[in-house]
C-alpha cells in the first residue's frame, strides 16, 4: 500500500494496458476491426505508448497515414502500395524482411492492411489476384513468426 506522500519508482509502475495486453496475446497477433472512425488507431497508439512506458521496442506500420503526428520513440515506416509492405516485412525474392537485421521489435502495430491489400485487388486480373491474397497471408504468418520468436 503506498501512503499519499510516498514516491513510487516509475520503472516499477506498469501500465494495466501493457499487462493485459500480454496476458490476452501471449506474443501471439491481436487483429482490430471496426469501421472507419471508430478508434483502431487511437487504441493502437495507447498500446505502443504502455510498450514504450515499459522500455519495450514499438515499429509502427502505416499504409493509410493515418498519423497526424508519430509518437516519441516509436519506429514508424509509411508503405504507399501493398507491395512495399510485403518487400518489407516478407523480403524480396527470397532475401531480407523484417526480423533478419539487428532490429527485435516487442510490439509490431500495422494499421491496416485492409486498404492497401483491396486497392491492389480490385485493380487485377483472377491470377494476379490469387498471388495478393497468398501474400498477405505470407504477412500474417511472418508478423506471427517474429512474435513467437520476442
């Protein structure tokens, strides 16, 4: 119990948000659906700022710019195409992604593939649409890989 005066050591105070957050994903990938306006991104940037609180490592993925402005010692990378996001996190032609340098990430936040992932599809033929929709489970699969292995 701490009294009113008493000063408690920040380092030692942990956000309830970072805990439950832990305790519901066990490092596995939380998704987040809702329609347009109705707080995805907001409630994403309280869950990077609670990692943050705690010294953990935040990369932000931004394929909408959403973000008027990036949160203090959060990693942030903007992708204008899907294709940029799957080079990224998935590598290319079999070399690089995300997870084979130096940087480990705690919390990985992609907001949002939908947009980027529609935009590409509505655009192509059957064939090349069969390739967006394996890539994009290639994404899910990599970003889950790199959670098991924090």
């Amino acid at each position: 119990m701490v009294k009113e005066n008493e000063k408690i050591e920040e380092s030692k105070v942990k956000p309830s948000l970072y805990n439950d957050i832990l305790e519901l994903s066990g490092n596995d990938t939380i998704q987040i659906f809702g329609e347009s306006g109705t707080g995805k991104t907001t409630f994403a940037l309280k869950v990077a700022q609670s990692f943050v609180k705690n010294k953990k490592k935040v990369l932000f993925l931004d394929t909408e710019r959403n973000l008027i402005e990036v949160p203090k010692d959060i990693d942030y990378k903007w992708f204008p195409s899907f294709t940029s996001v799957h080079e990224f996190i998935c590598g290319k032609d079999g070399k690089g992604g995300l997870g084979k340098g130096k940087e480990k990430y705690d919390l990985i936040i992609m907001d949002s593939m939908g947009l980027p992932i529609l935009g590409e599809f509505a655009s192509l033929g059957m064939k090349d649409r069969g390739e967006i929709l394996l890539k994009s489970q290639e994404i899910s699969y990599k970003l889950k890989q790199l959670m098991k292995d924090c």
